[in-house]
C-alpha cells in the first residue's frame, strides 16, 4: 500500500507523514512506519478527540460574528443536534481561548464558564494542582458558594418586609447546568440549596415574597416557598414575545410568585395587569418594570432583592457577587 494513491475525500487536518484519514478510515500508505510515528500519531488522534468541542464551538462563534445565525447551516451540515452544537458555542464564548489548560477537558471548562474571568483562572489552575476530576471541579466550586451564602456576614443587621428574588434554578432535565440563562451569572443551585438559604430567619413576621420562576421548576418552587416561612397567593407572568426552546412547547413567559408571610397586603391598593409584556432582553435579566410594580404597591419597609445583577437604592443585597476565587 506504500504507492497508493489516496482517492477518498481525505481529512486534512489530521493526516500526517503516511497516515491518511479520511470520512470512512486511516489508510497507511507505508508499511513500514516507525513505532515512535504511529505513537505520536495516536497522540494527535487524542488532542483531536479533545478539541473537538472546541473547536466547533469557535467554528459556530466565527459564523455568528461573520454571517449572523447559523444554527440551521450548522445542523445540516454536522448533523448535530441544536442542543450540542449551542452548548459548544456557549462554552467557547465565555472561555477565551488565553484562559484555556491544555491538560484539562472541555468539560472541566464548562464548569467554570459561567463565572468571571479571574474566576475562570483560579479555579481552572486548581483544577490542574489538585487534580480535580470534572465532577471535584464541580463540587468545589459549590462547596466554596454554599459557604459564602451561609456567612452571617452578608447580612446587615435587621429583617426585611419586602423580599424579591430571581434563583439561579438547577432543572432536573437533561440541560446541562452550564447551559441555562441563570447560568451566565451565578453558579446554578440545587432545590435543596435554595431552600436552605436563611429566608425564614430574614424576613419579617409579616413580610412579601416575589419569587421569579420557570414552568419547568414551578411545583418545585412551592417546597422554596414553604422552606422560607411564605404561602402562595397570586402570581404575575411575564410574556417575554420572543421565544425559547422548550420539550412540550415553545416557551415564552416566566412567573413572578406573590407569597405573604404572616398579614402583608399592599401598602397602596393599585392593581396591575397579571400579565405583562415586554420583549426579554439580557439573558435572564427581568425587567423593571417588575420592581416598580413591587415599590408602587409596598413602598414601605425595610426590602432586599436575592441574586441582585447590581445595586438598587432603597434595596439590600443577598448573594449579590460570589467571588469563588
């Protein structure tokens, strides 16, 4: 075989010296190559394997950038799920490729995509000391979130009567925890873990909870609910217009919870629309107008928001910046 032409549509990028790969197979056009060669070969096979994610990730990153959408063009032309080929694109985003270990997987950096860069970097080269396994990466970074959401010392002294919070939810589905809108801001939570944050100890005897969830967690929200000391009374729904991939519809709203603990009717008896539209915008940040509807109706007492973006006048902040580093 040493003389043979090869005629299949021949994969470029990893052929070398007499190894030739192609769509269907390796052809070795000599027979008589080194041991070292094919080791060495075997070498680049791996970091290929390794690089794959990546490497459609960047491929998919290039096109939006270059040509707009191209998720169809994508599917067609890798036969890849929309699902893989957005987690892919995710994860090359919010990884630069300076912040990439060669000596970890593309699922190591998942883990971490979802924190700031310096973040990304701590915790990537304790990855590498200790030899974390994509799962110890995972429960480490939890561990270090947990505690700091368990610090008394977030707290200022006193309790709130108005509480409004937007969790980073863990589903239960097969979506993997990197991908999903809370992601892009705090390292997702576990229905246990919510339900242990301090709420119960925060608020008021007679105090107002307005709880942000997602269809697919909403009867789980309920066990929040109760774990924080608050009943259910009304809801609000936020018709976001634009639409999100769902597994039994197409998704386009989320729910903001009114729960009360204790007697805490509003302060001033203005009624708003129970359903509100207004087209989403920044992954998972909800609009405004939510919490104008939140200090027209409870303008008085002490108010924190959970999981803040930023900082509110008039509101307190729980959980506002985790600094896993």
């Amino acid at each position: 075989m040493s003389n043979e032409i090869v005629t299949q549509d021949e994969i470029q990028a990893i052929s070398h010296g007499p190894f030739r790969a192609t769509s269907t197979g390796l052809i070795v056009t000599d027979d008589d190559v080194p041991y070292e060669l094919w080791e060495a070969y075997g070498e680049a096979i791996r970091r290929v394997e390794g690089a794959i994610q990546w490497i459609i990730g960047d491929w998919l990153n290039y096109g939006k950038r270059k040509y707009g959408e191209t998720y169809a063009q994508a599917m067609d032309e890798t036969d890849m799920e929309y699902q893989t080929l957005a987690n892919d694109k995710w994860v090359a985003d919010k990884v630069e490729f300076s912040r990439r270990r060669e000596n970890l997987s593309w699922s190591h950096h998942a883990e971490v995509a979802k924190l700031e860069p310096e973040e990304q970097d701590h915790w990537l080269n304790e990855a590498v000391e200790q030899g974390y396994s994509k799962r110890d990466l995972r429960e480490a970074i939890r561990g270090k979130r947990l505690a700091q959401l368990n610090d008394p010392t977030e707290l200022r002294e006193g309790k709130y009567r108005v509480i409004y919070a937007d969790p980073p939810w863990q589903y239960g589905n097969t979506m993997p925890d990197y991908f999903t809108e809370q992601a892009d801001h705090y390292p997702l939570m576990t229905l246990e873990e919510i339900a242990a944050i301090p709420v119960v100890d925060m608020a008021e005897d007679d105090a107002v909870l307005f709880l942000w969830v997602t269809s697919p967690i909403l009867e789980e929200a309920f066990q929040v609910i109760d774990a924080w000391g608050f009943q259910y009374k009304a809801s609000f729904v936020w018709d976001k217009i634009k639409h999100n991939m769902g597994h039994y519809n197409s998704v386009r709203h989320e729910m903001l919870l009114v729960c009360v603990r204790g007697s805490c009717q509003p302060d001033v008896r203005q009624l708003f629309d129970s359903v509100v539209s207004i087209e989403r915008g920044e992954h998972s940040a909800k609009p405004e107008f939510f919490r104008e509807i939140i200090d027209t109706n409870y303008p008085n007492g002490n108010r924190i928001e959970l999981f803040a973006r930023k900082q509110t006048d008039g509101w307190e902040t729980y959980g506002s910046k985790f600094n896993l580093s």
